[in-house]
C-alpha cells in the first residue's frame, strides 16, 4: 500500500491539515495534493517530526480536537476521544489492533512505538466509517511507522534520518537512525529508537517513579511488479520496554517486550478493482511488579507475569466507479490473555488472574456516492461476532482464604463462553454550500462488547485496563456489548480566494450509550469493601469541538483546537468517570524559509463534574506558555529548541490519576486513601533536538 508522506518544514505547530497551507510560501515543501484538498471524510492528523516535544504517541492525541490522554505513567498513555477511552478507542498500528499485555493497560497500543519511528497519528473525527475497523465505538486512531515510498528509476537510492534528543524535565536521553533504500520495485529499511528518562521534576520536587526506558526496532521490506500492479509488503516491529514507572497504577513495569509482524499485498485487479489482504501476528510479554520503585513488606510484594498472542487478518475489495466507490471486507483478530500473579518469596504462590480468549469475525459493506453536485454520502453497515471465553482459574490463597475459594469455585462453576451478535451502522454526509462553507453530518449505531477485564475479573483486583480510580473490581460474564446512537454535526467555514486563509471547523455530537459499562457498587458476596462490579447501565455523551486556523500575514498564523464534552449517567444522577476538562490550545506561528518561531498557550478549565460512584475528586483549571524554535541550517540538518512550561507552573492533569506510590514523597501518599493525592504534572523543560537526513 502507498503511504503519502507529508513533509512540512519548519511548522513545529502544525496540528491539521490546514497548517499545510502555510506550504504556498515556503520553497523547501512538497506536498502531495490530496492533502490539500478538502476531502470528505479524511481523518485528522499529527505528523510527529512535526512537534519534537513529544515522547509519546499518546500525546498527540492532544493537539486533535476532542481528543486527549489518560496517563497513568511515562509510557502509559490511554486514547480518549470525547470522553469514551480504552477499548472504546480503535487504535491500529499499520492497520493491526496491537493488544495491551497487561491487564492493567500499562502498555497501551501507542506505547509501543517511539514518535521517531512514527509516520503520521490520524483520528476520524467524529462518526469513524465502518470501513475504519472492528468496534469503534470511541472513534479508530490510526499510527503508521516510518516506512519509506518506491522509487522511480532501477537504481537503488539510500536515504536515512538520525534523530536526537535532550529534555530537562525527565533528564530524557532520546536517539533514533532510520535508513533505508529504494528503487522502483524493492524498499528496504530499518529504525532504531532508544529512550531513557529519570522520573520528573515539577514545581515542588520529583514524581517518583515516573522513569521510563524504551528501545523500538522496526524493519520492512516492500516489493511491487511493473505498474505496480502487485505490491507486498513485510514489517516487523518490536517493543522492548525496560523499568518504566506508573505511579497512578497498583504496580509498575518491570518489562514489556513485543513483537508484531505484519504482512501485506495489494493487487489491482482491473480497472477501478483492487483487492487487498493482510494477516498479522502479536506476540508480547509483560512483568510488572509492586516492589521495584516501592517499600512493601515482604509478605505484600507481588509481581504479575502476563502475555498476549494475537492473530489478525483482513481480505477487502474496492471498487471505484467515477465519483463512487465501494468497499467491502472481511475481518478479524484472536487475542489470547494470560496473567498471572506471584510472591517473589514463596513459590508456592500463584494466583490466576487471567487466562482468556477474545475473539472477533467481522465484514463489512461501505459505499461513498455523490448524491447531488453538493452532498457526498458515505454509509457502512458491519457485522461483528465476537467469541470470549475464560479457562478455568486457581488460586494457591483458596486453601486458607475463603474469599478466595469461593470466587474461584463460583468462577470455575458456571459457562463462561459467551458470543456476541454486534450491528454497526454509519452514515456520514458532507454537503458543500459554497466555495467557503461545508456542513457535515453524521448518524451511526454503534456497538463494543464488553473487554476480557470487564467479563472475567472473578476476584475483587485493580486489574482495570488502566481505569487508575483505586478501586478493586469484579468482572460480570453476564455483561451486554455497549449500544450507542451517535449524532453528528458540523460545518468548515474557509476564506481566502483558495480557502487558504483562515478555516474553521466547529461540530457538535450527541451520543446516547445504552448499556455503557461502567462499576458500580458491588451486592455480591463475598466482597470487600468498596468493591465496585462491572454492570450495564445508560449513560450519554455531547459536546463541541473544533480546529481553527488563521493566516495573520506572509509569515504569520495563528492555529489551534477547542474541546469540550459532557459524560452523564442516564439511570442515576451522577457523571462519567475521568471525562477530561473543558480546553483549548491557541497557537501562534513566524515562520521564514529556514527558520520558524511559534509560541502557544495551552488552557484546562477545572473538572468539577466528576463521578460519585467512582469518588472521583475534582481538580483545578490551570494554563500553560509554551514555546519552541526550529533552525534548518542546510538540507541535512535541522536543529529545534523549546521550552514547555515556561512559568513552571504546578499542576494536575485531571487524567493522570492519583498517586500509588508509597515512595513518592514530593507528591504525598496516603496509604488508606487511594485517591488522596492526583499526580502532578511536567514542570518546565527545555528540550533540544538535533535531526540530520541525506
Ligand atoms: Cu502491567
């Protein structure tokens, strides 16, 4: 498959594609039109080289609008988008649903891959089509790795980036090589990135243990026939995550390893058919531990060992005729979980966590039509089965703890398969008004069955696919998948003689989630205190977000996202847990032909619609002054420079949970409050970078 690559140099703000409308003053650019063009239904996107500042994949998310973080670590960040987050989000990496190896999430899809090594970060705003992927209730997220295009002649033609990096905050160290060779029938190329940080520094000392340590290896191999009528291609990707901190989270990463392998042919089958196929594998371990960066008492230290194989596979035809096109496909993945817990002094402990299966069938229909000169549609129909199921499960503890013996048995006792029947249906509209004024709309039934977590947690653990609320849970076999009715609404509003000069794209969305999955207090019994099980209830979702940009003068521009969303139970009067805050990111931009100079401030207004059930604490609004140069001094060597944070000033992320570490004195540790102290954020850092190409 052809990856259109966007260069854009000296934008450090770019966040959309209208920063690429800067392109018409500048020489050293070129850009491939389609990513000018309006285009109905294209996905919003992040290109990393873009904006140095950023270690993790996750944060881009951040510069989309209504799209954010849940951070519970360095490495850890889980997609949100307009309050659903999780599973609820479709992140795929080259097109692969990648799956976390710990149950506790700590190494989410987009952690797995440094922002080096990453291409382009998209997210269809608002309804994503059903062609985008298998459940996505919460919108699809799509990373590419760097890969590199086919050339035009025989000869091969070598090209290659170094990348590195100093931060100030994290006393982060960051290189990266990628090389590779191409002529019109073969590319070859691999990527090298290492990363290691200290735990950070905010306004009143250190946020013990936010160490990170990260090495990601990919390589790839691409070959396509005369006319490129067959195309193949081969990537390898691999995780190999060392000690890394989550003081939001029970434990900490002692390692994730991971490996996927991806393979791919295209084949154009005759004029406007072209068939493409894909299959993949996953594999990837996973130990964490409680003790690494905390003091626990002996007979408390624990670690889990935990491991994920997944396999994947896509078969889709598309046909295109004028202005129309149709898709269709069949697809699907395995995912087998197993997680297990031990004492590091007694090996006779062994406490089942998980050892389940997922699996999901899915196919798909997609057409994308004018209907008139002025209104494109795009409708998709899905049908998803999904199969899950958990083996039997024991515990050493059941033989002197009879929690434990009572769970297990009743685990053990009762049919645990359970299969889904899921419908998603999605159609989108764009209707061109005028030159200067498009609306969107969009109207989706949308479905995600409930997550191994969510069905097959049989004792009361934290084990929550990151939820980071302190709470232990139950899981529900019982549970139904999640039904939304989404509403969409929007319009670009563009001037300039080419609808370059200013753009905006505010939209407004309803979803109404029937059957949401959410805890709440646990009637059970046995079960702890506090305990909160898994259920189905209603909840719904509305906001508005949106993009602007606006060319001041020549050199001048100014760019930027608002997000604002509300997340309410419909059954009981209570809010949605970890929605994030109202915000808003107002960039300014000089650029000149080697050189640019941007400034931007970054607002969170104060999160006080929290949720009851989850004893949620509210947290503060707060607004940040960032700032950031970039220097291309010849065609091989670019060097930036910035300063985040400037003021340094002190705050919470609402997302970041609350801290668990016993050790992380500058923050404060309550050992019979789980939520007594949120973990701070990033205090100023200066950071630098050095990138050479050929
Ligand atoms: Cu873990």
């Amino acid at each position: 498959m052809k990856r259109t690559r966007y260069f854009l140099y000296g934008s450090l703000l770019s966040i959309s594609p209208t920063s690429l409308l800067l392109a018409d003053t500048l020489e050293s650019i070129q850009i491939e039109d389609e990513a000018l063009s309006n285009t109905p239904f294209e996905p919003f996107f992040v290109t990393p080289e873009d904006i140095p500042s950023v270690v993790n994949n996750a944060d881009f998310l951040k510069r989309i609008p209504g799209a954010n973080v849940n951070k519970n670590g360095a490495l850890t960040g889980i997609p949100q988008y307009r309050g659903m987050f999780g599973d609820r989000v479709n992140v795929l990496t080259d097109g692969i649903n990648v799956k976390a190896a710990g149950p506790n999430a700590m190494d989410p899809a987009m952690s797995s891959l440094a922002a080096d090594l990453t291409e382009v970060v998209t997210l269809y705003r608002g309804i994503a089509p059903v062609s985008s992927g298998v459940e996505t209730i919460g919108s699809t997220v799509k990373v590419e790795t760097k890969s590199l295009d086919f050339g035009t002649g025989e000869k091969m033609k070598t090209q290659g980036t170094l990348n590195a990096k100093l931060s100030s905050v994290d006393k982060g160290k960051h290189a990266s090589a990628f090389v590779g060779a191409a002529n019109k029938s073969h590319k070859i190329y691999v990527g090298l990135a290492t990363e290691q940080g200290d735990s950070f520094s905010f306004k009143n000392g250190e946020n013990f243990n936010t160490d990170y340590d990260r090495d990601t290896i990919i390589i790839g191999y691409g070959f396509q026939s005369a006319a490129g009528k067959h195309q193949f291609d081969l990537n390898y990707h691999h995780n190999d995550t060392g000690k890394t901190g989550t003081p939001a989270l029970p434990m900490d990463i002692a390692y994730v390893k991971g490996d996927v392998i991806n393979l791919d042919y295209t084949t154009q089958l005759n004029d406007g058919l072209k068939m493409s196929a894909k299959i993949a594998r996953q594999d990837s371990d996973h130990k964490m531990s409680n003790f690494q960066f905390r003091t626990v008492t002996a007979p408390a230290r624990r670690f889990a060992l935990t491991d994920v194989k997944s396999d994947n596979y896509k078969l889709q035809l598309e046909k295109q005729i004028g202005q129309q096109s149709l898709t269709m496909g069949i697809n699907g993945d395995t995912a087998k979980h197993r997680a297990d817990i031990f004492n590091p002094d007694n090996s006779a402990f062994k406490v089942t966590n998980y050892d389940v299966e997922r699996d999901r069938n899915s196919v798909f229909a997609e057409v994308t039509q004018p209907v008139t000169p002025a209104l494109t549609l795009q409708a998709g129909l899905r049908y998803t089965n999904v199969k899950m199921n958990a083996a039997d499960v024991s515990t050493s503890l059941a033989a002197t703890n009879t929690l434990h013996r009572v769970l297990r048995d009743r685990f053990n006792a009762r049919s645990r398969k359970k299969t889904d029947d899921n419908i998603d249906l999605a159609v989108n509209m764009m209707h061109t008004l005028s030159d200067h004024v498009t609306l969107e709309y969009g109207l989706a039934h949308k479905t995600r069955s409930p997550s191994y977590q969510e069905r097959y947690l049989y004792l009361p653990l934290e084990s929550t696919a990151g939820l980071a609320d302190g709470r232990q849970y139950f899981g529900n076999i019982d549970l139904k998948p999640e039904k939304a009715t989404q509403l969409e609404l929007g319009t670009t509003i563009t001037t300039g003689t080419t609808g370059k000069k200013s753009r905006i794209s505010p939209h407004v969305f309803y979803h109404r989630v029937d059957d949401y999955i959410q805890g709440t207090p646990t009637t059970s019994t046995p079960a702890p205190a506090n305990t909160l099980t898994f259920n189905n209830i209603e909840a719904e979702f509305y906001g508005l977000d949106m993009d602007f940009y606006h060319q001041l003068s020549q050199n001048m521009s100014l760019d930027g996202t608002l997000s604002h969303v509300r997340g309410k139970r419909r059954d009981i009067a209570d809010n949605l847990y970890r929605i994030a805050p109202s915000n808003i990111r107002v960039g300014l931009q000089y650029q000149r032909t080697n050189w640019s100079l941007g400034s931007e401030i970054i607002a969170y207004a104060k999160q006080d619609k929290v949720s009851q059930t989850n004893s949620e604490k509210a947290s503060a609004g707060y607004a940040l002054l960032n700032l950031n140069a970039r220097y291309q001094a010849n065609k091989h060597l670019t060097l930036s420079f910035g300063i985040d944070n400037l003021l340094d000033k002190g705050y919470t992320s609402h997302l970041s949970g609350y801290n668990r570490n016993n050790r992380n004195t500058d923050v404060g540790f309550d050992a019979n409050d789980n939520q007594a102290f949120r973990l701070p954020a990033e205090g100023r850092n200066v950071y630098a970078t050095v990138k050479v190409e050929w």
